[in-house]
C-alpha cells in the first residue's frame, strides 16, 4: 500500500480492484477559497445580508461556524455520532441579528447551498483519474464527511461536471457517522465489497487514509498543499486583516488565486526553496499586478485617437516584464533607466540636482563623484570644508550647479539626455509614432517617470506618459500635468500608515524581481552601458530561482485562464489579494524565508558601489535593548528590511513591528513608562558622584534604565545598584549611544552593545546574563571612549522570581528608589510597600 505521508498529488487509482471512491471537497472539488469560511461569506451576500455594515460579514461567518459546532454538540449530547444536516445547522443560528428574521431556515440553507454552486468547480487532476477509472470498468462513487445530503451533493457534482455518472454515494449526514468512525463499513457492506477491492482516493490523512487501511481498503493521497504553504495562508489572513480596509466587508473571496495557488504547490518536490516563494508568493503578486497593467493599458487604449506603447523599467520592472510576454503577445519595450540616469537627463532644466540627491541623508566626495562621474576643484573644496567630509544630501544638491558650473552641468545633462532618448527609440516598438508611453514600474515616487518627463520636455515633444506601478507614495504623484500614474495598492487600498511600512520592507521584492544584470550607468549609441553587479552570486542565482518559480505559476495560470478559470475578475479582490501575499512576505516572513533572503544585500543603485544589507538582526538587537517598542520598530534604514530584522530575533518581535506600523500598538502598553528610582554612581579619575535615575517598565514587563553623560565630566564607570531592582534576573545587554546633545543621542540608531569584558559586578555575580545580587548589588560598566560631546548608556534587565514590575503614576509627588512589584508575595518576605498604579 501507498505510505499515507507521502507528498504530492495522487496520480493514478490503482491498477487492480472493482471500485474506486472519492472524496468530494478539496479533493473531486475544488472552491474558490480555501476553506468553507468562503462559502459562509457568499452565503451572507446570497441571504440578502446588509453587508456595508462593518463587521456583519465577519459576524455572519463566525455565526455560521458557532452553529455548527453547537448542533455537533447536540446531536452528540443525544448519543449519537456529530453528523449534522444544513437544517439542523440553521436552526442554532440568531437570524434576527441579521435581519433575516422572515427567512426561514429551509431558505438560508439554499442560500449556502447557491454560495457552493457558485463557488466550486472540478480538479482536473482528479477528474481525469474518475475518467480512467470508468474507462477500465471500475465503479465509481463520492464518500464525503458533509452536513450535505446525497441529493444535494449529487446536483453540485453534476453542477461543477456535467453529465458526471456515479455508482454510489453516501454522506455523512445521510448515515448519521463520518468516515473516520463507520462510513467505510456501511460502504462495503451496502455495496458488497470486499475491502482490498476498493481503493479511496482524498485529502484527509485521518478521514481518507487511515480510517479506510484499517479495514483493508487501499488508498491514494491526494494533498491539497504542505502543511507550511497552510501557514503561509493563515499567516496572509491574518494580514490582510491588519493592512487592507477590503477586510472590513469580507476578505475571503479571492476569486479562487489562494485555490490555484495550492494547487500549484502541491507539485513543489521542496516547498520552501526559492522556487516554491516564486510559486507560491512572488508569481501570484506579480500576475495580479501584471492584470491591473493590462486592464489600464486597454482602457487607455480604447479612448480615440491614442496610440499606446508600453514599456517596463529596469531593473525592478524585468520580472513584469517577462510575466508579460508570457500571457500575451502584444509587444513591449524593455528600458534600462534608473533614477540616476532620468534625472541626471535634464539637470540643467527646472529642480537640478535636488530630486537626485534630497533623499540621501548623508554622503562624502568620492561618492558623489561615483555617481556623477564628474568632479571639479570647488567641489573637492566644498566636502574639504564640510565637517568629517560629509555633507546632507538636500545640501549637494542645492549647491551642485554651482560647484560644477553651468557649462559642466550642461555638457553632463546633454550627453545623457541624448542617450536616453536613443535608448527609448531603440527599446521600445513604435516609440516615434506612440502617443502614449505607459510606464510600468513597482514604483514609488515615480521619480523615474518624472525624470523622463523633464529630459523629454528639454529635447522636445514627446508622448504623454502614464505610470502603472505596483505601490506608490500617493502624495508624490498625485499632480503630474498632463502625465499620470496609478497603482495598484494605493492609499485607498491600504492606509497611508500601512503604505509607509510596506514601502519601507519592499527592498525584499526589488531584489526579487531584479534583472540578472548591473543598473545602467549610461548609454552608447542607443545601449545600455551598464554598471558591474555588485550582487553576491548566490543572490543572483536566488533570484533566477524565484523568477523561474513565478513563471511556472503563470504559465498554470494561463493553462486555466483558457479553461474560463479567472480569479482576476474583481479588481478590489484583486488589490486586497496582492496585498495579502505581498505584505504577508515583506512582514511576516517564516524562518525558511529569513534563510533564504536574510543575507541578501540590496544594491543602492546610484551609480556607487553600496550594497547594504536586507536584514541585519545584530543591529535590531541593539536597538530594541536601547529603545522603547515603538521607538525601535521606527529604526532607519539601514538594514533595508527591519521587519526580517525584527522577526529574526523572535516571530513575535516581527508581529510587533507589523502591529506597530498599522497603528495598533497602545501607547501606554508598549511605551517604557516610570516605575521608580535607582542608585547610580558615576565614577571619574578624581571623584565619585552617586546620583539617582529614573527607572522605566517596559512593555514586555523589563526595567530600562537611562544614565546620560558628558565627555567633560571624564568619566572611566558607572555602577547601577541593581540589587534594588531584583535579587535575581537577567541582564539583557547594555548599549551606549553618542549625540551632540542627550536627546541627539537618544534618538540615534547607532548603537553600541558594549561586550561581557566591561561589565563587572560588586556583591553581585553574573554568568552568561543571569545574575544573582545582594540589596545593594552594583553592575559596574567600563565606558568606552567618546566620540561626540555626550553619550548614554542604556542597561535593561528582566527581574526573576515571578513578581511583575508596576508603573508608577505620572503626577506622584515622590517615588521610591526601587521599582514596585506585583506578584506573589514570598514566604516570610518582609510586608510589601503600598502599590502605586498609573491612572486610567
């Protein structure tokens, strides 16, 4: 016999025996969302619900499931088996609330019974296998743990299959037992088999397998998808509940693309390569924005008089563009332009230099050399007068012309202008006849449209170009002229708040998408001149794994898109979807995936050699020892993808993140609040000062302490009197920030985690992080040297022994010097000090 745990779908019914049997739901039949929730959900619509209320449809569902599970518990309250009918489900369920009072029971039953018939449809794989069956002479029949009846199972397989013949049927509920009770003996019995000569073919491993091989019966697996691509589902719930206002009003139906996309996965020899994330993630997002591209383009297309052409933006834009060719045959152009090169098109124009260099926080000479390719003596003399050699970005670009001269700036505007233009002639079909030039991008600031816009304006007339992106700083491109651009996850899509954290993870995709070839440094004759691609190889080859994966699923798509299968049809369930899958990976990413994209660099792109890390745990680790939660969750870049960051450290620590950046983190439970006083002394060549500093809960129940300093008072220690706080606990890092002033240093992410060998202890030991102290314990810390005129260490501990520190209130008139704690008293401990709560 077939061993039960093998992966992969089942591929034949056996070659011996006198009957075949099949499960119904996920394994003959298929729906169009992965778990009956869906039905629910179109059930609700279908009853004649008021489903622009928020919440209804949330409501209604939950509803639905608590019904079922009560009329399971008592049928089985009654002595028998749990197998309930669609009627006895709808008795147990509080019409009225739903304004469906005059609806009888028989009628919301038929209205879920129309949500299945809309909804289902036939595996093809397992079809086929019903088809040889029948062929070779076998019988044929369903099994299925259903509150449907025989009659009504049989109208929706015939629904989903026209003229499909069977020779037994039988139901759950008809026989008053499941399959993994007794279903299979009444089968061999009605129908005078004998057990070896059956074989059941399903999706259950208890139901389907183990619950037939017990009496005999030979089996075939047919699994619907890995237990982990299930997680990464839930997860995407989860998600999209969070991020996308569509899960208001119902987020379930998807058209059937989390259906597709298991089904695909189930041929995945290993789910969690690079491969499988192109199946299963990368290939759905980019297929739901390659059909927001299409239907913009042809409804562009259908105003009179215009002449579309449509091209896609290196490098980003190469996956797109590869997803395109594949699914249709209208030609497109593929473009090698980057920021650097459209803007530096028309710097001699309105704007210069800024919309290239203002996003740049900080940069030195030789990379702005790097990226202009030009230098000149005032220049060198501008950064030898800037302090460290470093100059503000927006600073560089205000002053370049200047520093350059108006001849150099023209001379460098000019020969990339001309460049650029031969290019798009070259790279894009009909570009001199086109009244429309679409460009298609994942976005963000259509900087990229804008600095052709201006290049093409300065060269002369040029066609009217349309941005299609992906995701999009709404505001940034909101007033474009006579140009325009749109998105697919827009702000009315997402919250603006949630369009910022996507945006500040989306490197992940980027890199993802990424042609297999530097960015464009300039032009020769109409080509591309590119940069070397500073990649690490093995990211390279990550990334042709994943766009192969994200071919193979749109290839699938294809194959069904011709069958009249089209889970695209609804634009809103198409953006909610993409931004399920999309911000299920940039957010909550698995550990399989932390593996895989972890240690991938992100190439600044710039014309310079800067590649920064995607995902830097390390640094995240600091931060959140020096920083409140939310503070922490607002780290700069980089790392590039603080919430990989983040969710290296813990699953939950990344889920924090996420809730911080849809704005549902509460202020007083995650906030580090007072709870007291310690003791520190500050130790000097000359003298010793003991002071006291406040001590803060944080919200996970720690003690952070923060002990500011001058470089003027020289100090060599610092010594916390960390007994007062706990006996007991652990010492989870100590960090030192720099600034010009203490909030300077406080709001720098550039933290050092001082290491073991400068912290000592005085009646206190430490070993590994735990320590063990007397009342008047003291953590001692040799301080490193400073480099700026302040800098403040952060020391945060985890008291031990089952007590929870408390906060104190924000207007007591004094505070104890220890934290308070609430918990259970110890025995024969001394009575406890009056607590002293935050109001509110």
């Amino acid at each position: 016999m077939r061993d039960e745990t093998a992966r992969g779908p089942a591929r034949d019914a056996g070659s011996s025996g006198e009957a075949v049997s099949f499960d119904v739901f996920d394994t003959f039949v298929l729906r169009r969302c992965t778990t009956p929730d869906g039905v629910f959900e179109r059930a609700c619509r279908l009853a004649g619900v008021d489903v622009s209320r928020p919440g209804v449809v949330e409501a209604f569902v939950q509803h639905r499931r608590l019904a079922e599970s009560n009329a399971r518990k008592k049928d089985l309250a009654g002595g028998h088996g749990g197998e309930v009918t669609i009627e006895q489900i709808y008795h147990r369920f509080p019409r009225r609330l739903f304004g469906l009072g005059g609806v009888s029971v028989e009628d919301l039953a038929e209205a879920e019974f129309r949500a299945e018939l809309d909804l289902c449809f036939a595996d093809t794989d397992i079809a086929r296998l019903y088809d040889q069956a029948r062929a070779a002479g076998r019988r044929t029949g369903f099994v299925s743990d259903t509150y449907w009846s025989g009659e009504r199972l049989g109208r929706l397989l015939r629904h989903v299959r026209p003229g499909l013949m069977w020779d037994f049927l039988y139901t759950s509920c008809d026989h008053a037992t499941a399959k993994s009770a007794r279903l299979f003996e009444v089968i061999v019995a009605k129908e005078r088999l004998a057990p070896s000569r059956l074989t059941h073919i399903g999706d259950n491993p208890v139901a389907d397998i183990a619950a037939p091989r017990r009496l005999g019966i030979d089996t075939r697996f047919h699994p619907q998808a890995s237990n982990y691509f299930a997680g990464v589902l839930q997860r995407e719930e989860t998600t999209v509940s969070l991020l996308a206002t569509a899960a208001m009003t119902g987020s379930r139906l998807d058209g059937g693309l989390r259906t597709l996309r298991r089904v695909v996965a189930r041929d995945l020899t290993h789910p969690t390569d690079g491969t499988a994330l192109g199946v299963t993630v990368v290939g759905p997002v980019m297929a739901a924005f390659d059909r927001f591209v299409a239907d913009r383009v042809a409804k562009l297309e259908r105003e009179p008089g215009r002449k579309v052409a449509v091209a896609f933006v290196a490098r980003d834009g190469y996956l797109p563009c590869r997803l395109w060719s594949e699914l249709r045959q209208r030609p497109a152009g593929y473009i090698e332009v980057n920021r650097r090169s459209a803007i530096l098109a028309g710097v001699d124009g309105d704007g210069g230099f800024e919309p290239l260099f203002e996003p740049v926080d900080d940069i030195d000479h030789a990379t702005t050399v790097e990226i202009l390719g030009v230098d000149s003596p005032a220049l060198k003399t501008f950064f030898r007068k800037a302090p460290g050699g470093i100059v503000p970005g927006q600073v560089l670009g205000t002053n370049l012309p200047a520093l350059l001269g108006r001849p150099a700036v023209e001379q460098l505007a000019g020969a990339m202008r001309r460049g650029l233009t031969q290019h798009l002639r070259r790279a894009i079909p009909d570009y001199d006849t086109c009244t429309d030039l679409v460009l298609v991008d994942l976005g963000y600031s259509a900087s990229v449209q804008k600095g052709i816009r201006r290049a093409l304006t300065l060269a002369g007339p040029g066609p009217r170009l349309h941005g299609l992106y992906l995701l999009t700083r709404d505001e940034e491109v909101d007033d474009l002229g006579a140009d325009h651009a749109e998105a697919l996850i827009s702000d009315l899509v997402v919250s603006p708040h949630v369009k910022r954290m996507l945006l500040s993870n989306v490197a992940v995709l980027e890199q993802l998408c990424c042609a297999q070839a530097g960015s464009v440094r300039s032009y020769r004759d109409g080509e591309a001149v590119r940069e070397p691609d500073h990649r690490d190889p093995a990211q390279v080859e990550l990334s042709n794994a994943v766009q192969t994966g994200a071919l193979h699923f749109v290839r699938q798509l294809k194959q069904r898109l011709e069958t009249g299968f089209d889970p695209f049809t609804d634009q809103a369930a198409l953006a909610a979807a993409a931004v399920a899958m999309l911000g299920r990976l940039l957010l909550l990413p698995t550990d399989d995936e932390l593996l895989l994209l972890g240690t991938a660099g992100h190439d600044v792109n710039l014309g310079s050699r800067t590649v920064v890390r995607l995902a830097d745990p390390a640094h995240a680790a600091s931060v959140t020892l020096a920083k409140s939660v939310s503070e922490a969750c607002r780290m700069s870049a980089p790392p590039v993808w603080p919430a990989g960051s983040f969710t290296a450290l813990s699953p939950s620590q990344g889920f924090i993140y996420t809730l911080f950046g849809v704005g549902s983190l509460p202020t007083d439970v995650f906030a580090d609040v007072p709870c007291g006083k310690v003791e520190v002394t500050l130790i000097g060549r000359q003298r010793t000062v003991p002071t006291e500093t406040p001590c803060l809960r944080t919200g996970h129940g720690d003690i952070r302490i923060h002990i500011p300093f001058t470089a003027e008072l020289g100090l060599q220690r610092v010594a916390v009197t960390v007994g007062r706080l706990a006996t007991q606990g652990l010492l989870r890092g100590v960090t030192m920030q720099q600034g010009a002033s203490v909030r300077d240093a406080m709001e720098s992410f550039d933290v050092m985690r001082l290491c073991d060998e400068r912290l000592s202890g005085a009646e206190l030991e430490l070993v590994s992080g735990y320590f063990q102290a007397t009342a008047n314990g003291k953590l001692t810390i040799l301080l490193p040297q400073l480099s700026q005129r302040v800098g403040v260490i952060t020391v945060l501990v985890t008291p031990l022994g089952g007590n929870r520190v408390l906060a104190l209130a924000e207007d007591a008139a004094s505070a104890p010097l220890a934290p308070l704690a609430l918990g259970l008293p110890a025995a024969a401990a001394d009575p406890a000090p009056p607590l002293a709560l935050r109001p509110g």
